[in-house]
C-alpha cells in the first residue's frame, strides 16, 4: 500500500508542476515582454533628454543665458541683450541701479540681476532698454528730473 501511495504522489506532484509550468509560462512571457517595452520606453527617454540639451545648448549660445523659472518669450526682432553691454550703458550714462531701473521702469534689485545674469528682461522691457541706449546723458538726467 506504501508504494501505491508513493506512486498517487509523485504522479500528483507531476501533474501540478506540470501545470504550474503551464501557468508561470504565460507570465514568464508577458514579464519579458514588459521588460522588453520599459528598456525601450528607457532609450526613448534618453535621447528625448539629450535633445533637448542639444536645443538648451544651442538657444543659450543664440540669446545668452536662459532663464529656468521663466520661459523664454520671443522678443521683438531685432532686440538682444547682453548682460556686459547693459552694465556698460548704465555706466556710460553714470547711472546707479535705481536710476537705471527708473528710466526702464523696474525695480533697481532687476536692474541688478540682469547685470549679473541671474535674469534677464521680458521682451517690453527690452523694448525699454532699447529706447534708454539711444538717449544721451543730458537727456537722461532731464527724464529722472520730470
């Protein structure tokens, strides 16, 4: 009877890892897949990255140092800025920072971040500059005046 049930036992334990290969199989299958489709998805996001370093590289060299809490507007065409030649203006015209920031309308801690290109100007404030560099010393002086 011993053998019997020896025999009963080994045939049940055929049939459930026979069984349960059939079921892991599926599984095994759908988990490669998956992997499969995650290391796609993974290579797909690293070049998507490196594009768009390539574009940041690539605006940074046209228009200076890009703001990463505001988006870059596109400005009027043909206004640029430059943070060495607005420091340069505000010196030529012997003007502090509050003075600048008066002329252009802002305040002098902006005047002082574009300076150090912490920031740089939203496009009517470009325009602002724009119109300051053509104005002479005299002229300046008689604006903070009025």
């Amino acid at each position: 009877m011993s053998s019997f049930a020896d025999q009963l036992k080994s045939e049940i334990a055929r049939i459930a890892r026979k069984e349960v290969r059939a079921e892991t199989g599926a599984l095994k299958k759908a988990n490669a897949q998956h992997r499969a489709e995650i290391a796609a998805l993974k290579r797909r996001l690293l070049e998507t990255e490196r594009a768009l370093a390539r574009l940041a590289r690539n605006a940074g060299r046209a228009g200076g140092r890009a703001s990463e809490a505001e988006p870059q507007a596109s400005p009027a065409p043909g206004l640029r800025f430059r943070v060495a030649g607005f420091a340069s203006l505000r010196q030529k015209l012997g003007l502090s920072a509050a003075e600048m920031g008066k002329l252009i309308g802002v305040s002098a801690q902006s005047v002082y971040h574009w300076e150090t290109g912490k920031s740089r100007p939203r496009a009517a404030q470009l325009a602002s500059i724009a119109a300051v560099r053509k104005l002479g010393k005299r002229e300046v002086q008689e604006r903070l005046a009025a």
